[in-house]
C-alpha cells in the first residue's frame, strides 16, 4: 500500500486536510487510516459544533471566520451525485458572559476583536436585558455577542468531508497503527495490526485525543492526552426567547437543540485520561444549579440523556498544535491539540496543512506560532479569557 501522502485519523480534521488536499489536484494519491470507521468513539459527534470568532488570539480569530464561511456553503459544496448533504447550519450568534470577575479581559477582548472585523456588540446589564430577558444579570459585569456565529450538526459535517474526499480519490483505510519504520530520519512506512504495512512519503497526524499515544510510535512526545467531558440534552417548560450559544467565564456552556437544549461544564482540571463512565451526581449536583442561576426559567428542565466524549487537550496553552514537526522525522506533520475547538477550525486546518503540504508556506492564513517549535520549547501560547 504505497502513498503520496498518509493521514493518520479520519475524524473532521484528517478528513478536511484530505479533503483540501485531494481538491488541489498537486497531491497524488492520499490515504487516511481510521481505526473506527464507525466513529463511535470520536470526538465530533459528541461535539456542540459551535463556530465562533469570539477569541482573544488572531490566529482562531481568523480560523473560526474561515470556517463560518465555509461551513455556511457546505450543503452546496458537498452535495453531488444525488447525495444532499445537510450540517443545519443555524447563525443564532454566541453570548459570552462574564460572571467572574474578569470583565477587563473580556472588553479588552471585544475591542481586538473588533479590530479584526468581528462584529461583536459589548453588551452592559440593560442592554443584555433588553435582548435576552431570561438571563439572570445580577452578577454580570458585561457580555459580548457576536451574532453572525452560528452551529452545526458535526457529525454530519464530518460525513460530508470524508464522502468528498473519497469521490476525489482519497482512500480509507480501516486500520489501527501498530509500528512505525523510520530510516534516515523519515518515516517510511506504518504497520497495522491487522497485518498490512502503509507507505507514504509525507504522513500528517490527525488523531485528536489519540495523538500522544501514536506519536511514541515515532520516538516523539506531545503534550496531547484526552479530556473527558460530560454533555447533556434537557428540556424546559417555560418558554424562553430564541438564545444564542452561551458561554460563562465559570465554565457553563449550552445552546438551544431542537425542542430543548444542549450542553454542559467541563472541567478543564479533570485527569486526562478515558473515561466513558456517566458520573450519577454531576449533573443535578453542579450543571443544573448553574443554569438554574443563569436563566432562573431552567429551574425546571427534564434532563433526556447524558453521554460522555473527549477533547484532545493540549496541556501546554489548550491551542491546536498545527505545522511540521521541526525536528526528526522531518516528513511528519501535525494537526491535533485542539482543546474543543477542532470542528469549527476543521476547514482552515485543511487549508492550511495542504498549503504547507503543496507550497511549503501558508498562504491564507499565518498559523507559524501555532507550529511545532513551541511544543519543543515548552513555550505556550494562550488565549486570555474564555477558552
């Protein structure tokens, strides 16, 4: 099985760099390796598949427009042959409120983001009132709304890409890596459990969560490990004004979903690790009182399900590690680290990493600070704010 180019996870992110790729025309033949074809494990369908430009670092800035804009032409970019593809691209904006007591960051925040041509409001109390009535805004210093941001259905964003792409010549292959083949400081080629041996010239990791146990395959270390994150569905008997996606600086995050609402409070402190286990008290103990607090109509929700998945957490600055690696092997490359944030940068990552692949620089947007370097020097490179 020999290759132009092998990439290593066939979530959203792999499948938008082979997507991107393949699109090129320049790439040759590409491979992706995915383990579960199924996804049943991933992290996107588990995902809220927010988009928002509500960042403090231009780098996402400009990653998440990229990706509103892509997303909002997905269903006519991915269509073909008879398959309609549908993500519900649905532009309810984001609201992030500051309830800790770091306004100054949040302003200082708005007003960069402002000058990178976000259209933001800074909302005080009244002006917050006026707009969402059902938020409690006792304890709020301010707000920042951003209504052009939007969500999506993830999973289906992620069948979209991996379905183009394979109508493009890429080649899925259901294969876990066992071992890697590396002469002359470059990879030669993967072996796979099930007996077959992948080769390829230029091999790009993707494997979110799982990225610090595959890059020990290539004698490398990478601050990646997953964060388990509980998430829920609930509905609400009274009724409430159409909401935005809602993000406090205590952790709560939730948007509406069909006829309820979805969401949860990860904790950024868990140990990283596995864990598949629902915990019996999280929500009713912590989650319910907080959104109780936040919009006192939720004081009476029906929680329907709970289901865990996991952030691929970069436990350097919680950004995405995006770049080659720069030092041996000299033909990898990185696309993982991504904290919560892979679905809405999945399209300008595909971009970006093919523009390096193809053209040896970025092109549309500058991602060099969040390149590999930084990991070798243990040098972070943080968002200020809500992560």
């Amino acid at each position: 099985m020999n290759y132009d180019i092998v990439i290593i996870g066939g979530g959203i992110i792999g499948s938008s760099i082979a997507y991107h790729l393949a699109c090129d025309g320049r790439a040759g033949t590409i491979a992706v390796i995915e383990r579960d074809i199924t996804y049943s494990k991933a992290a996107t369908p588990r995902g809220s598949g927010g988009i928002r430009q509500l960042f403090s670092l231009p780098e996402n800035i400009e990653m998440a427009r990229y990706g509103l804009d892509f997303y909002k032409k997905f269903d006519q970019t991915m269509s073909s042959k008879g398959d309609q593809i549908s993500i519900s691209f649905r532009r309810q904006g984001y609201l992030f409120v500051s309830d800790a007591g770091n306004d100054k960051v949040m302003e200082q925040n708005f007003h960069n983001q402002q000058k990178m041509g976000v259209k933001a409001q800074l909302l005080d109390k009244t002006n917050l009132e006026q707009l969402f009535p059902s938020i409690y805004n006792n304890d709020v210093k301010l707000a920042v709304y951003s209504p052009d941001d939007a969500w999506i259905d993830a999973y289906s964003a992620l069948n979209g890409f991996k379905s183009k792409a394979r109508e493009l010549g890429v080649t899925y292959v259901s294969e876990e890596i066992k071992s890697a083949n590396i002469q002359n400081k470059k990879i030669k080629s993967l072996t796979c459990i099930e007996g077959p041996t992948v080769k390829g010239d230029v091999f790009i990791l993707a494997a979110g969560a799982w990225s610090g146990e595959v890059t020990k395959y290539f004698g490398i270390n990478i601050p990646v490990e997953p964060m388990s994150r509980e998430s829920y569905f609930f509905l609400c008997d009274k009724e409430i004004e159409p909401l935005p996606f809602i993000k406090t600086e205590t952790d709560l995050a939730f948007r509406p979903e069909g006829n309820g609402f979805t969401g949860g409070m990860p904790n950024w402190s868990v140990k990283g690790g596995w864990n598949w286990e629902l915990s019996p008290t999280r929500f009713e103990d912590t989650v319910w009182p907080s959104l109780a607090h936040r919009i006192p109509a939720m004081e009476t929700i029906k929680l329907e399900r709970s289901w865990r998945g996991h952030y691929a957490r970069n436990n350097l600055d919680y950004n995405a590690i995006i770049g080659p690696w720069a030092a041996d092997p000299h033909n990898l490359l990185i696309a993982t680290g991504f904290s919560g944030h892979g679905i809405m940068h999945a399209p300008a990552t595909g971009l970006a990493i093919s523009e390096l692949v193809l053209g040896g620089r970025y092109n549309t947007i500058d991602l060099t600070r969040f390149g590999t370097e930084r990991i070798i020097a243990a040098k972070p490179y943080r968002e200020s704010g809500i992560v």
